[in-house]
C-alpha cells in the first residue's frame, strides 16, 4: 500500500476565489422584488391549489418561487461571468450583449436594482489583477480606460442575471401550467479562480 500525503490544507491555500458582492446584491435586492410581486399577486392563490400539500398556504408558494427566480438570476450573472473569462482565455472580444426580445412577468431588476449590481461588480472587478491583465494585454485597443472596459462587463452580467431570472421563470411558469412539480433550482458552488 502506498502513503498518499494529505495535502488539503495546502491545496485550498491556493484556491482563490472570484468577489461575489454581487450574489448579495441578487439575493437581497432581487428577492425581495420578487417575493412583493408574488405575494401581493391574486393570481397565485388559484395556481397554488395543486401545490398545497407541498406548501402550507401561497406566502410559502410564493416565496419559493422568488428563491427559485433568485437562484435563476444568480446561476445567469455566472454564466455571464464564465463567458467573459472564456474570451479573455481565447484572446477574443468580450461576449455580444444577448438581451432576450421580451421578458417575463415580473420586472425582475428594476432600473435602481440595475444600478446598485453594476456597481457592486465595477467595485469588486476593478481591483481584479486578472481583469486588470487581461484589459492590459488584450483590450486596451477596443476600450480606452479600464474603467470602460469594467463597465461593459458589468453590463454583459446585469443583463446575464435578467436572463439566468427570465429563464427560471419560464421553467416555474411551464410546471404552473400543467400542475407539475416545480423545476429544480441549484445554487452553483462559488467560482474557483481558474487562468
């Protein structure tokens, strides 16, 4: 048999992870604008019959759909972020703005949530050293300031966090509408600080 030495301690030493500010931000501020339109929504309380042996009346109902929507929004502020660090990885331009034609009901950002999660992510990736790189080495052509280039990031993960939301209500809305059992919704673990 051989000794395999344990090097956990070592190992998550080196794991950096990426600021996630902005996860407090949606699970706050989105939330909370969430769960005001469900709760204050008549029509959920004739959806809710079907689900009534699950949750105890439609504030609870109600409420897991909004932590469902947050974790939507939250998993699609990710994907956005992936996107971006796929591009800086194979020296392309930042990702399209891929705004969906139409969105759902409910709003899920309002224009001041918009605002408080652009600016948590500017704060947070502004001092990045890696965002700081890759502006160095491959945008400054495209983008005059660092400053500019942080803000179309920015931008490219609000709208990324309105669609993650979008998309986990379409999922809610098709289960609604055939009485099934509501689509899982899985936070995703934080993101490891891969180059």
């Amino acid at each position: 048999m051989h000794f395999m030495p344990d090097t956990e301690e070592q190992d998550s030493a080196e794991e950096a992870f990426w600021p996630e500010g902005y996860k407090q931000v949606i699970a706050r501020d989105v939330r909370e604008v969430i769960g005001a339109h469900f709760n204050n929504d008549k029509r959920l309380r004739h959806i809710y019959q079907p689900y009534s042996a699950e949750y105890r009346d439609p504030a609870q109902f109600a409420g897991k759909i909004a932590d469902m929507v947050t974790i939507g929004a939250e998993n699609g502020a990710d994907d956005a972020f992936d996107e971006v660090i796929a591009a800086f990885v194979a020296e392309s331009p930042l990702p399209e703005e891929r705004r969906y034609a139409r969105y759902l009901w409910p709003s899920v950002l309002p224009a001041g949530v918009k605002n408080k999660l652009r600016q948590v992510i500017i704060d947070e990736y502004r001092q990045d050293d890696i965002y700081n790189y890759a502006y160095k080495a491959g945008y400054q052509t495209d983008y005059h300031h660092l400053d500019e280039f942080i803000d179309r990031i920015a931008q490219l993960v609000v709208t990324g966090t309105v669609n993650g939301a979008d998309d986990m209500l379409e999922a809610i809305y098709r289960s609604l509408l055939v009485a099934s059992p509501l689509p899982p919704a899985r936070r995703r673990p934080r993101r490891l600080k891969r180059w």
